[in-house]
C-alpha cells in the first residue's frame, strides 16, 4: 500500500519536476531569433527593385532629359557612382551607419564586414525577427549607391568625370553616413531617439541628395549657353521609361524598408501606389490650368515628386493620408522646378533640388502630420501633431545644414584637386565624346 501511495506521488510530481527542470531550456530556446524564409525573400527581392531603380531606371529618367551629345555622360555617371558607393559601403560605410553607440555616427568595428557572417543576423521591428546580416548589408548599400547617383542630375553635362566620383566619395562618407546612423540607427542615433519619423528616407535620401545638387549648381556653376540656347531634354521617351521603372522599383525602396514581408510592408507598398497616382494626376493638372497642356514630362515628374513625398511616410500614414501628402508633395514640387528655381539662380540642370529636396521636405513634414491616428495614420495614442511637426522639422533642419556644409567643403576640395568643370571646348562638343570617347547615336 505504501509503495502504490509512492508510486502516485511519483507520477503526480515527476511531471511538474520535468516542466521546471526543462524551463530555462524551452525559455532559451524561444529567446532565439526567428529567420523568416519570406522576409528573405522579400528583402532580396527589395533590393533587386532599388537596384532596378537606379540601373536602369534613374539612368534612363535623367538620360533622356539631357542632350544628346551628354546622354552617355550621364548613364555612366549614375552607374559608376552607384557602382562605387556599394563598393565604400561594404569597406566602411555600413560599421559607421549601423553600429556603435554614439549620437552622431557609428564606428569601424566592422570594416570590410569583419565579424559578418552567414550566421549573423540583424534585427527588425519585430522583436525576436531577425534577417540575416547580409541581407540587410545589401539592401543598405543600394540606398547608399542611389542617394549618391540622384546627386549627378545636378552637374549634368559639365562635370568632370573624376571630379564626380571624388565628390561622391567625400559626400557619401561625411554627408550620408551620418545623417542616416542619426535617423536610422535606434535607439541610438541623435534624430531616432529624438522620435523623427522618416521610414524609407526622406531626410536620409531625398533632402540630403537635393542639398548636395543646389550646392553643386552654385559651385559648379551654369552650362554655358544657359537661359540663351534652348537645352531641351533629347528623348522623353527615355525619361518617361525611367520614371516608370523608378515607380515599380520603389516598391521594394518603401515597402522593402519595412524589414518583414507582413502588413507594415503592405501598408507602405499601398501607400506608394496612391501617392503616385495622385501626384502624377496633380503634376497633370497644374500643367493644363497653367500652361493649356498637361505634358509627358510633367506625368513622369509628377510620379518622382509622389514617390519622393511618401517616402518618409509610407510605413506610418493611411491610404488617404499617401494620396494628400502625393499630391501636395506633387504641386510643390512643380513651383520648386520653376518658381524657386528662378528665384535661386541655379542651373539645377535636371532639377534634384526642385523635386528630391523639397519633395522631402514636403513629405518629411507632412509625415508628422498625417501619422496621426485621428488622421488615418498609425501613431500611438496621444499622438501629437504639433509635437511631431516640430521634431520633423528639426529633422529636416539638421539635414540641409549638415548636407549643405559638407557639399560645400566636399566640392572645394574636389575643386582643388581636380577642378570641377571640362574645358570650354569639350562642353560644346559634348562630354560624350570628349570625356568618354563614344557617342549615343551615330551621325
């Protein structure tokens, strides 16, 4: 009898005995991060859209607004820059923008990627998701190498080629580096503790790239025969392609930022949808209430004016929310390349300023807004527009200071070293053939 008693004793208790002694191990186990397959292939796949978006797409998009004896200068500037800011981010700039502790910038414990492996992982918004390292080093590095091919629209047809890629590598390093480990690196980046809102690169991308391009019109000053000869784009057939590849490839620039294939990255990838039709549609109507036509041209920069004003937003804003700040973002954009543009006297020569500056800074603001929950948006509760509009201006102000300074250093050096502007005589012919030796088009 007793050992009966014994025996259910035993069976009552072993099971709660083994529970607890398994405990820390079931709690260890579910502490491991989660890889998930379709966030990797998401990612993959968002970064063969960025790179879409810039080989072909922005190259086709500003090579079809130049001239023809200057389109191949412009292929080969946003494919060579582009090449070499992914080769500069991999050798430093992901261990200065995505790691150590300080406010401003990271350091250089992973240079070249020491310590990355296919074992790392790098985290997401959800905690206990994570990617693989490499996936997110690579989508990363598109953002860099397109923030600093938007730049070249800027100097187009004028520019040295060396000089170029010299600029671009200075900018990259004391421009770009910071600016995104203060917005992007949480919690302990200066602008992401401080609660700016910039989801796919408004500050990061847009503002910081068109800062960079008015500065660079200054410095490297007009093309000869400008506001006297006509410098009409050669091929807005080309232009119109390249805007369209950007609007498909900046699915997987917005929505890819999301980190996870789930509804955040179905939020943004909405988002961008509406706010591009809407801001083509604004673009359209402005030209025909204005001028009596509405243009191709206009249609393909009404798509890059959306696609620039969402970016910030995409990931925390409602769909009705996207197809306002689409189009206001769009109608700004259109007084930024004409308006403004006389006003400055710069010959933003295929208007980075005009529609990635202040399209950015259009969106960047209009995203403390419309993140609100009472407007749509995905803000938590108490969410405060008047807060957020201030610190998304602040956002916004330290990125055309820091962007402007920099540029403005970053071309006097190239200046100094290289010069900045081709010979009289090669301009007139056309940098083509006189910077690369090959013509567009045969005679």
């Amino acid at each position: 009898m007793k050992d009966l008693k014994l025996f259910r004793g035993i069976r009552t208790w072993l099971p709660l005995l083994v529970l607890g002694l398994a405990a820390p191990l079931l709690h260890a186990e579910a502490a491991v991060p989660v890889v998930d397959k379709g966030d990797v292939a998401w990612m993959l796949t968002s970064t063969l859209l960025v790179l879409l978006m810039t080989v072909p797409g922005l190259a086709l998009f500003y090579g079809g607004l130049v001239r023809s004896k200057n389109v191949l200068s412009v292929l080969m500037q946003v494919m060579t820059v582009f090449s070499l800011l992914l080769l500069l981010w991999v050798a430093y700039g992901y261990s200065l923008a995505f790691n150590g502790g300080g406010a401003f910038i990271g350091n250089l414990d992973k240079l070249f990627l020491r310590g990355v492996t296919k074992d790392t992982l790098a985290a997401t918004f959800t905690p206990g998701v994570s990617l693989p390292e490499y996936v997110f080093v690579a989508f990363q590095a598109t953002f860099a190498g397109i923030t600093g091919a938007l730049i070249v629209g800027s100097f187009a047809e004028r520019m040295r080629f060396r000089a170029v890629l010299l600029f671009a590598a200075l900018w990259f390093t004391f421009a770009y580096l910071p600016i995104a480990h203060m917005v992007w690196y949480g919690p302990d980046g200066y602008l992401f503790a401080k609660g700016a809102l910039d989801f796919a690169g408004g500050t990061v991308v847009h503002i910081n790239a068109g800062v960079a391009g008015l500065v660079g019109a200054y410095l490297v000053g007009p093309r000869l025969g400008f506001g006297r000869e006509p410098m009409k784009p050669h091929n807005v057939t080309f232009t119109m392609v390249g805007a369209a590849l950007l609007w498909v490839g900046w699915f997987g620039f917005n929505a890819g930022s999301n980190l996870e294939a789930n509804a955040g990255a179905a939020l943004a990838f909405i988002n961008t949808l509406l706010a591009t039709a809407a801001a083509v549609l604004a673009w359209l109507a402005v030209e025909a209430i204005v001028r009596g036509h509405a243009s191709m041209l206009g249609g393909a920069s009404g798509a890059v004016a959306g696609l620039v004003g969402i970016t910030p937003a995409c990931g925390t804003v409602g769909p009705l929310g996207a197809i306002v700040i689409g189009a206001l973002a769009s109608v700004c954009c259109v007084w930024g390349v004409t308006g403004l543009k006389k006003l400055l006297h710069a010959d933003d020569a295929l208007d980075v300023f005009g529609v990635h500056g202040i399209g950015g800074i259009v969106g960047a603001l209009l995203t403390g807004v419309f993140t609100a929950p009472a407007l749509g948006g995905t803000g938590a509760a108490g969410f405060s527009i008047g807060h957020q509009l201030g610190v998304q201006a602040l956002g916004v102000g330290i990125t055309v200071l820091w962007s402007g300074v920099v540029s403005v250093l970053a071309y006097l050096v190239v200046k100094a070293v290289f010069g900045l502007r081709v010979p009289y005589e090669a301009e007139r012919e056309g940098l083509d053939i006189t910077s690369h030796g090959e013509s567009a088009y045969d005679a």
